[in-house]
C-alpha cells in the first residue's frame, strides 16, 4: 500500500563539495490552500491534500545537475510513496 502527498520547494541552497561538484540541499513542506505563488485549480486540490497531509517536512541533498536546475521555489511536486518489499 502507498499514498501520495504534494509538497512545495521552500528553500534552495546550492554549494560546492570539496571535490569541486556542485550540489544542492531542497527543502520541501506540505502544500495548504493558501500557499504563495499557487493559482487557479491547483488552490483548490491544494486545499484537500492540506486537509488530509497537513504537516509535511521533505529534505534532501541533490548532486545531479539536471534536478537542480528544475528547483525552484514555490513549485509544487507529487511525492509516491510505495512500500519497498
């Protein structure tokens, strides 16, 4: 069994690893009705994944270029999450 939640990028930090590779560190929290930057439909299916996943915290480090360049704030993600057997 899973479930899916939607979250919204709240912070982007990107930095440099000792080794010279860049990298980003993402943090990601839990969609609500009211969330800045969010307009039309997406309001109102916020409002229900708000009420039924209220609080949500996702954090991760990203090397890889081509996700770091989709990061930004405000932008709103699906996030599955199925059971690993």
């Amino acid at each position: 069994m899973g479930f899916r939640a939607k979250l919204f990028i709240a912070d982007v930090e990107k930095y440099i690893d000792v080794e010279g590779k860049p990298f980003a560190e993402v943090k990601m929290y839990g969609v609500y009705d009211s969330a800045e930057g969010v307009e039309g439909n997406s309001v109102k299916e916020n409002r229900i994944f708000g009420k039924w996943t209220p609080n949500a915290t996702f954090t991760a480090t990203i090397y890889n270029p081509n996700v770091i360049e989709q990061l930004h704030i405000h932008k709103e993600f699906y996030v599955d999450f199925t059971e690993a057997e």
